[in-house]
C-alpha cells in the first residue's frame, strides 16, 4: 500500500487552465508547475472542451471571465458526461470576482471557489489540496482495479478446482465401482481354492501324508488371509460410495463379546498374553446395532491389541454411561501410539510403524472402516494412546430405545 501511495504520489498530473487574459493565465500555470502537475492552458472555452473530450484531466482550474458571453451550461454538461461515477471525482477551482453567492458551476461535485484576487500562497494551497484530491481518486480507482482482477482471477480458480473436484469424484467412483467388481471377483476363485484344499484335507481322493496335510493347511490360511483382506477393501469401497447398509437392532453386547474373546484367545495364549474380559457390576441392557457389523468392529479391536502387543496382555472392559450409551474399552499393554501418529489412526490404509519393513500384516483397513461402522451404527469409535504405554480404544453403542 506504501508503495502504491509513493507511486502515485510521483506521477504528473495534468491541470486543464482556462483563463482567457495572460496575467491570470501566466499565473494559474506558474501556480501548478510549483504544485508539481503539469499545466495546459486554454484561451478560450472551445479550446478547453476539446482538451477534455481527447485528452486526461486530473484537475480544472477556471476564470469566470471565460463565461461573460455564457458557455457554463456546456462545460457543465461536458463535466458530467465524463465523470458518470460518482467516485471519479475531478477537482475544479473556480477564481470568480463575482459577488453572487451561487453559481451555476458550484452544481458540480468537487469544486472550490476563491475570490479573485487571490493571494500566491493561498492559491498553491487551493490546487494542492485539489490535486491530493485528485491523487486519493486515482489511488482508489487502482485498487478497484487490482481488486476486480483479482475478483476474476480467483472466479476462474474457482472454476477449475470445481471442475478439478469433479474430475475426482468420479475418479473415486470409478476406482471404488474397480474395487467393488474386482472383490467379487476375486472372492469367486479364492472360495474354490478354499473348497479344493477342504476336499484334500479331507482325503476323499485318498489320505494325505504329513507333508501334504502342512502344504494344504498353508494354502487354507493364506486363502483366509486373503479372503479378509478382500472382505475389508470391499467394505471400504462401499463406505466410501456410501452404498454400505447397516441394520439396527437389539443386541446383547456381552455375548458378542464372549463370541469374539474365545475367538481371538488361542491366538493371545500363543503370543504368551493374558486376555481378560472384566464383566459388568450390573446386567446391561440391550444396545442397537448390526449384529455382523458390531463383531467385526469387536474382531478388529481385539485383534489389533493382540497384534501390537508383545508383553502383558489385553483387557476388556464395558461400562454403562449415563443410561443412554454402553462403551466397550480394549486396553493393551503394547508399543503405544505416538503423538504425530494417533491423529491418522482412523485413516484408510494408514498403519502405525508402517513401510516396508513394518511387523505386522494388514491392510491398514480395520480401524478405518471400525470407525465408520460405528458412526453408521450411531455410535462412536476413540483412542487414547501414549508411545512406550499401551493403547486404549473405546467403542460405544446406543441404547435400545424404551
């Protein structure tokens, strides 16, 4: 803004005289050369309405003995032709020795009037304040300029980032539409090496040695392995097209969680962890929610603690809160979370400690699709965490309404 200001302050501006004997002529232009504008001066008034009409004015400086034949009607209609803004002020001083109170180029915005004869320094100090005038007009005519191209400028990048957001969306669609087709797809043959490996292990073509019996158990687990990591990018896909449909209903969360607890212990007593469940003080009343939908948030929660954690082992608590929610609170005595990555837990394919020399498989898919599931369902999904001392995530349920 200072610079802009400095600018236009070193700009020369042109003052139009009409003054139609030379001593007043000589001194209204010896006047503005002194202010620093540039003076153009007009014997007559014709010669000053061709000024106006082809060249710039930045200030109007009139002896009314111009007009004793009359002519002030003319230049005021000149005047307001070419200043329709009502911003776009341009200074006029007019020297009268009239005694009339009014007259009739006072109508126009802008104008000072000064008796004549009028004192050197008092005029250098009408045309400066005049031309001031006239500079603040040409500073606020620029920045409306600047400001209208910027105004068009961030229209048109507007524009495209709509048009950009656009592309996205359907490049989303179309790769969640890929993903969804291509789980079904892939489902198909995993199924049928499933049921290929479960007739061989059942030996209805003849019995298995040891070795073979190992080789089919090996392509069980990585087809179930497999089979899971489908189920989660399928589940994914479907959040985030918003196609995936949960159904409400009364659930008894202390048995699902009995189901998910015997599922996961041989898998917490192989590591050498305590899996302990701590039971309500008081009978819980039913919660809403999707039964296979609620399991799997459970499985993802349990297992996960289970994962990354080496040492201690995992508890499982519920609790009541206020008569309206019940929260189910897994905590584990793992690695902890640190603070710069807690904030991503719950993001798509994010894995804490992930690359490629990360520990743990996974698709990074589990918590992210936990959290969403559990706001679907009308309930919540947290985590509280510190590197070096467990993780503790909270899931809670609404209630069954009365």
């Amino acid at each position: 803004m200072e610079a802009e200001r400095a600018t236009m302050n070193n700009v020369t501006l042109r003052g139009l005289v009409l003054a139609p004997y030379g001593r007043d002529a000589e001194l209204l232009s010896d006047a503005l050369t002194e202010c620093g504008a540039r003076p153009v001066v007009c014997r007559g008034l014709d010669g000053l309405l061709v000024e106006l009409r082809s060249e710039s004015a930045d200030l109007l400086v009139i002896s009314d003995d111009a007009f004793v034949g009359g002519g002030d009607d003319r230049l005021l209609a000149v005047l307001r032709d070419r200043t329709p803004d009502s911003d776009d002020i341009l200074p006029l001083v007019l020297l009268t020795a009239s005694t009339k109170l009014v007259h009739p180029l006072t109508s126009f915005p802008g104008v000072v009037v000064t008796a004549k004869p009028t004192r050197r320094r008092i005029l250098g100090s009408i045309l400066r304040g005049a031309l001031d005038t006239r500079r603040r007009v040409l500073q606020l005519q620029e920045q409306r300029r600047k400001l209208a191209e910027q105004n068009r400028s961030l229209g048109l990048m507007t524009e495209e980032l709509e048009s950009r957001n656009l592309g996205l969306l359907d490049a989303m669609q179309a790769k969640d539409r890929f993903v969804s087709t291509m789980s079904h797809e892939l489902r198909t043959p995993l199924n049928a090496v499933l049921s290929y490996a479960d007739l061989l292990d059942l030996g209805i073509h003849g019995a298995l040695n040891e070795q073979q019996s190992a080789y089919v158990e090996r392509i069980v687990t990585s087809a179930r392995h497999l089979l899971e990591l489908i189920g989660d990018v399928l589940d994914a896909a479907l959040l985030n097209a918003g196609e995936l449909q949960v159904e409400s209903g009364p659930l008894d969360l202390w048995a699902e969680l009995g189901d998910v607890v015997a599922l996961m212990a041989p898998e917490a007593s192989a590591k050498g962890l305590h899996l302990t469940v701590q039971p309500p003080s008081e009978p819980l009343p039913p919660v809403s929610g999707d039964r296979l939908r609620v399991r799997q948030v459970l499985l993802n929660l349990v297992s996960n603690a289970i994962k990354f954690t080496d040492r201690g082992g995992v508890t499982i608590q519920l609790e009541l809160n206020g008569g309206d929610t019940v929260s189910v609170i897994v905590r584990d005595t793992g690695s902890g979370i640190g603070p710069d990555e807690l904030p991503r837990v719950f993001q798509d394919f994010y894995q804490v400690a992930g690359g490629l020399n990360r520990r743990h498989d996974g698709s990074g898919l589990g918590l992210a699709i936990s959290k969403r599931l559990a706001l679907l369902m009308g309930g919540e999904l947290s985590v509280e965490s510190e590197l070096g001392q467990g993780s503790v995530f909270t899931f809670t349920l609404p209630l069954v309404p009365e």
